[in-house]
C-alpha cells in the first residue's frame, strides 16, 4: 500500500465534487473486426489474475460483514494470493508492539491470529502469499517512543514510517522477529527475548513469503540495507522450511526499480552467495484526479506508461537475474481523498466498471509478455479513510462490485486452475483499435482435453461498440459493462452470429470450442 508521502507530488488533485455527467452510450458506427489466427500460437501465459487481501477492522470476526467478506474471497479459486498484515492498524499487525522487559515480553496474537485463520480457511488450495511486513517502531532509531492506538481498530498513518535506521545493525533482532513470526504460524509456537515458550496450534504451509513492504517509502532502506535484512531473514527461514518461497524487494513505485534492482539481483551482493532470488515484486496505482473530465482516458494512458515500464524491467531483470520470477502484486485506480474518514469517496460515474477495465486491460497487455507470474488487484475491500477506490467487494454490505467479479472471469477463463491448464496466445488483429483491446487465447478446457478458444475483449470507453469475430456465433459470451451495473454479476449468452455489441466500460470473453 502507499505511504502518505507519495502523495505528495499530487497535490494538483481537487477533491471537489464531480462536476460532469456521464454522456448516454450509444454504438459505434462501424464495426470493429477482430481477426485471429488460432494455429499462430506464439506466447504461453504464466499470468495468474490475482489479488490482495489488507488487514483491516472490516475483515475482523465482529465485522457485520466478516462472513461475507470471506465467502466472496473463497470463491475466488487462484493462487498467488496474498495476505497483507499491513501498517495502518499498529494493533492489529504488530504482535510485539512493546519492547521487552524480561521477564515479560508483549508477544500476543490475540488479534493477527483470526485474521490470519480465516485467510487461511478460506484460501485452502491455493498459493499463498504472506506479508507481515510491519515491524514494531522500536526497532528503528526515532527521537522518541513511537506511541500508537491503544484501540486494535483504530488507524495510525505514521506509526510505520517512523525511524530510517535499525537499531541493531547486525540484522539479529529484526531477522529474530521474523522468524518468532515465522515459527508461530508454521512451527506451533517460539520461544521469546526471555527464553520463555510461546504456544500456537498453527501449523499453516506458508507457500510465499515477503520480506517487508514498499521499503522505498516505509523506512526508506536502501537497496545495500534491505539485502542484508533480506539474506539475514530468509537465510534463518529456509532452513525451518525449505519449500516457502521468498518474494524481496516490493517496492511501492517502479520508478526506484531499477536502482533496487541493479543491486538486488545480482548475486554477488548477497551473503550468503547461494541466498535464493525467488520472487521480486513492486506495485503500480494509476491517480487520476477525480474531477479530471477525462478520468478514464487519464486511467488508461497511466496505465499505457506502465506497461511499458514493466516490459523495460523485465529485460533488466532477465540481463541480471533470470531466474528470478516476478509478482505484481498491487494494481489499482487511487482517487479522491484516501486517508479522511469522513470524506466519502468521489468517484465518476461508472467508476467501478471503468476500474474492472483497466485490470483487466493490464492483464490483458502484461499477459503477453510471458514473464510475469501474478497481476494482483488491489486491495480486496476499503472504505472512507482507507483507499475507498481500491474496493472489490462494498464495504457496508460484502456485496462484489464489478472489479471483484472481472476478476473472477478472468480466474475462470484464463487462470491456470493452479497449473493444470495450458493458456497461449493467439494471434489477434483489430481494424481500428483506439477504445478496444482484444486479445485472443487458446486454452486447455479443465477436462484436460478439449480446447477451447478464448477472446479477452476490454472497452475502454463508455459507449457501446459493435465488435466482429469470425466464427464467434454459438460461442458463449460472458461480460461485466456498464449495463450489469456497479454490483451486477456477469451476464451470459450465446451468440446468435459473428457480431456483438460490447457495453461500456466492458470486460467480456468469448468462448468457442475449437
């Protein structure tokens, strides 16, 4: 998640009211022909559509909406998915959050452990990934005691970024902390500063695990810190459990990337020489304005320029550390004011089905790179105060908006089904290209048989346009647009000919048995 620094540099951003109106969609004149050439089979997809879960009062067991918070996160069968214990409830994150005083410590999951059981139950059979990456204040050098809320549901936007200097240089007390964390929920407890043993009844199978988060901005390490913390931590937690594998960096911006990265992956920075480069990941937010007239089209064109970015890194990447795999494991639209709990979010209309797009047209493009492993949405559900953009399910209600089920259709359609099904890429054309992106993909059915023939399709405007495939008719053509609505599931139909009408704001594929 981001820091309320980076923000900064947004300060042109009003948070007044919207002050246009949706225009009435109407079809575009012409139809666009999509051309694909299903034996021009050129690039295997490794990308899971995936998402993040953030640790907040919403998710908690007194939570009017816990119980459908986690059946919509059940329903969404994928891997790479990841659980952030992240810094905004102090409380809730930080099971130390006071120093020792032998013979008594502050270790208490009390709060962290349901949030972490629930994730778990609901995720059964898919890939993890956990990051608990806030450490407690006291480890950093500050002028003063950090204090924090006493109440586990109330939110501190400092107490994370407090302190750019470890206490303990040797990386001893920080990499201690990790793996006392690690044991709890893996190993069935540790035994503390004071030689006293704590007991769990977890023994979870942690698949992924993050060392830190946006450590640019939380902290501000630098790339030399962050490796010796990132050898000493994962050099103590193989040896406890050697299948987990180590996702570093996780940076909050790409443009630091390259700076991290230049040191990072390159082996002979790290002691031990042999410490594995298993994973990196960084995140992206596009930030239009929300009284920005043009908000989808200022969406997008962020998004065109990130996309680029991760195309030029993955050939930095590939130059220095090939081996080492890449999750983009934080995606969003950040708008309006994110952080004042009494501001409610101010959004265009629309807004939630513009969001789904711009996933899954990133999906879509970052897909055919055939490197990136996992595109993370973020951040499964907020609220006023806390990145009310980045919903995916309402936060009064649990009800899934349009983002959570393009999300889903994408898992359905073009997941893995945790690496039982081949997905490749097809070759696509467009006549004109301007407002839609299609892809097409050839995908091995669950039957381990059949295959079935996949076009993503994403309109990036509001009004409907008039879309022609050969050999589409009698294919099944499931969408999310602006005519499902904001909460609206997927409808589905079977096409009655080679043309359709794509909605605004769609994210639609078509299936066709080849």
């Amino acid at each position: 998640m981001r820091s309320p620094s980076v923000f900064l540099v947004m300060t042109f951003i009003s948070f007044l009211p919207v002050a246009f109106t949706a225009k009435p969609p109407f079809a575009s004149a012409s139809p666009i022909n999509i051309t694909v050439s299903w034996n021009w089979l050129w690039q295997r997809s490794i990308l899971t559509p995936t998402y993040q879960v953030v640790v907040n009062p919403l998710l908690r067991r007194s939570s009017p909406i816990h119980s459908a918070v986690f059946k919509y996160i059940s329903a969404l069968d994928t891997d790479l998915v990841r659980f952030q214990a992240w810094l905004l409830y102090p409380k809730l994150v930080v099971p130390e959050i006071d120093p020792p005083q032998c013979p008594v410590t502050s270790w208490n999951f009390t709060y962290l452990d349901p949030l972490v059981e629930d994730f778990m139950n609901a995720t059964k059979g898919m890939t993890n990934v956990m990051n608990i990456p806030t450490t407690p204040a006291w480890f950093w050098v500050t002028n003063a005691t950090v204090p924090y809320p006493a109440n586990p549901d109330q939110s501190d936007w400092t107490y994370g970024y407090q302190g750019t200097e470890l206490r303990d240089p040797s990386m001893k007390q920080i990499t201690d902390y990790h793996e006392r964390l690690f044991r709890w929920y893996t190993q069935g407890g540790f035994e503390d500063e004071c030689g006293i043993s704590h007991t769990s009844s977890n023994f979870y199978t942690i698949d992924h695990f993050e060392i830190l988060n946006e450590i640019e901005l939380e902290h501000q390490i630098s790339p030399e810190v962050y490796t010796k913390i990132y050898d000493s931590v994962v050099d103590r937690l193989r040896k406890i459990s050697p299948r987990t594998k180590f996702v570093g960096l996780v940076l909050a911006d790409s443009w630091n990337a390259t700076w991290y990265m230049n040191y990072f992956l390159n082996q002979s920075n790290h002691n031990p020489v042999d410490i594995p480069l298993d994973y990196i990941s960084y995140h992206y937010y596009a930030f239009p304005s929300p009284n920005d007239t043009h908000f989808a089209d200022t969406m997008f064109n962020m998004t065109d320029g990130f996309i680029l970015t991760v195309e030029y890194l993955d050939g930095f990447r590939k130059l220095l550390s090939p081996e080492t795999k890449v999750d983009i494991n934080e995606m969003g639209v950040i708008s309006g004011d994110y952080r004042d709990p009494d501001l409610a979010p101010n959004m265009p209309p629309g807004y939630w089905n513009m969001a789904a797009a711009q996933y899954a047209y990133a999906f879509g493009k970052i897909s055919a790179l055939g490197t990136v492993e996992g595109l993370g949405m973020s951040q499964y559900i907020g609220y006023p105060g806390n990145f009310p953009t980045l919903d995916m399910v309402d936060p009064n209600s649990g009800t899934p908006n349009a983002r959570y089920w393009a999300l889903r259709m994408l898992i359905e359609h073009l997941g893995s089904d945790h690496g039982t099904r081949n997905i490749v890429l097809a070759g696509t054309e467009l006549n004109v290209s301007a407002m839609l992106f299609a892809q097409a993909y050839v995908a091995t059915h669950r039957d381990g048989k059949t295959l079935l023939g996949k076009i993503l399709m994403v309109n990036k405007g509001g009004d409907q346009l008039i879309v022609v495939a050969n050999g589409i008719s009698g294919g099944e053509y499931e969408y999310v647009d602006l005519t499902t609505g904001s909460y609206g599931q997927p409808n589905k139909e079977v096409l009655q000919s080679d043309q359709l009408v794509l909605g605004g704001y769609a994210v639609a594929v078509v299936s066709i048995p080849l």
